[in-house]
C-alpha cells in the first residue's frame, strides 16, 4: 500500500523536533496523583497509538489491561505492596537500595488506589496458535519496550501523568487481572492527575555528549 509520508520543509523539521523537545522534557514521574477522574477515551486512544508501535516481525506482542476499578485496584495495591516491603526490607541489594535513595521511594504506594487508571503491560513472551501451538515472538521485550515509550509519551501528551511502576517481581498482575501464562507483566503505569502541590525528585539529564556520538 503507498506511504502515507507527511513531509516538512527543514525549518519547519527543526521547530517541530524542539517542540517535541521542549513537550516531552516537561514529562516527569509523578508519584502524587490526585483522584480526578479521567475520561476513558482518552485511555484507549492512548493505547491505540501505542499498539501503533514498531515489534519484531510485526507480532505486536504486547497487551494492555487498563484498570479503573477500585476494587482491583485495591487488590493491587495489596500485592504489590506486599512485594514492596519484601523488597525495601531485604529482598534488593544494597546497590539497589543506594540508588534509589535520592528518589526518596518506599513501600507505600496509595498512588495505586488514588490514580484513575492503573494500565498494566504485559509481554507475550510467545504466541498461541489457533491449535494451540506455542508461536516464537522475536524482540518481545524490546517490542513492548518501544510500545510502552509510545504510550508514556501519548499519555503525557494528552495532558496526563505517569508513573512507571514495577513493583518486583510482579508476577501477581497475572492472577489478579487474569492473563494467560503466555503473558508477562512488563511494567506498570499509574496515569492521572497530579494533586495540584505535587512535587517530583530534582534531578538531572545527562548532556547529549555523553548520551549520544556522532560520527
Ligand atoms: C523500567 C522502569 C521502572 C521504574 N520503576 C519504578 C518504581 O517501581 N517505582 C517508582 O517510584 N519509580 C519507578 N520508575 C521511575 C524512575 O524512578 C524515574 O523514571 C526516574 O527516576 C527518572 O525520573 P523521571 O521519570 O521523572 O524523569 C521506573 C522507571 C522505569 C523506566
């Protein structure tokens, strides 16, 4: 099928670049959400454009469950706090433990119950035929990878926040929110609003000569 290519004259490349720049520099993680509720059309089409992702031989092997219910998401909360405790008390390394000391992150995590919407991602590490048959995926993970940048980047977009959240190990996204065993939880993202005081860690971003070459 043609290309559906959109071309700008160079100048007009450059403005549109920095105002990505500019738009996507302001993303924070938030970790104060408020309770305001979102639209859930907003949600899907957030996940409709990540699901317009690039992944391995087209195999598109990823899945969203977008969670707005209180009582899963109390039950979420649960679990991974849970988890958390086990991981804060003992479970991570030291090494672990140091570097996130300056984000000042702990085992509470009321955000889960708070936000309107949990999404949670989950890598199909393989496909299943329509016998049954386990089908290879090729690039899962950096697949999904790509598909949840999208969807941080859609999400911040349309005007909302996130939280990249993995609680560790996050095995319990597959029973409570029942997905086959071909599926792992890849990550999960706490989207809404931020409470109007919310604060974030102050950090920095590396310089682009040490992030990026040019040769
Ligand atoms: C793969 C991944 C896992 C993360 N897991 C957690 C997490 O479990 N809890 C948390 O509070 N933040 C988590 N974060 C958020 C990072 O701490 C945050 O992105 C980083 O400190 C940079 O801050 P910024 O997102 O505001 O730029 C995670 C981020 C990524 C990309």
């Amino acid at each position: 099928v043609p290309l559906d290519f959109q071309e700008y004259v160079p100048e007009e490349m450059l403005t549109r670049a920095r105002e990505y720049l500019h738009e996507i520099s302001r993303r924070r993680s938030v970790r104060d959400f408020s309770a305001r509720p979102v639209d859930p059309v907003i949600i899907e089409t957030c996940i409709r454009a990540a699901g317009c992702s690039p992944s391995g031989a087209n195999q598109q092997p990823w899945h969203f469950v977008a969670v707005a219910d209180a009582g899963v998401k109390h039950e979420i909360r649960l679990a991974a706090e849970a988890e958390e405790r086990e991981f804060y008390s003992h479970r991570a390394p030291v090494e672990w433990r140091e570097a996130l000391a300056p984000l000042g992150t702990d085992a509470d995590k009321p955000f889960l119950e708070r936000a309107p919407f949990l999404i949670a991602v989950f890598v199909q590490s393989y496909g299943v035929g329509a016998d049954g048959a386990a089908i290879k995926h090729y690039y899962a993970m950096e697949s999904v990878g790509i598909a949840t940048g999208f969807l941080i980047a859609g999400l911040h977009h349309a005007g909302l926040a996130t939280l990249t959240h993995t609680p560790s190990p996050m095995g319990f996204l597959n029973g409570i929110l029942r997905r086959p065993a071909n599926e792992r939880p890849f990550l999960l993202l706490v989207v809404g609003y931020p409470v109007p005081d919310a604060t974030v860690p102050a950090i920095s971003r590396k310089p682009l000569g040490e992030i990026a070459t040019f040769v």
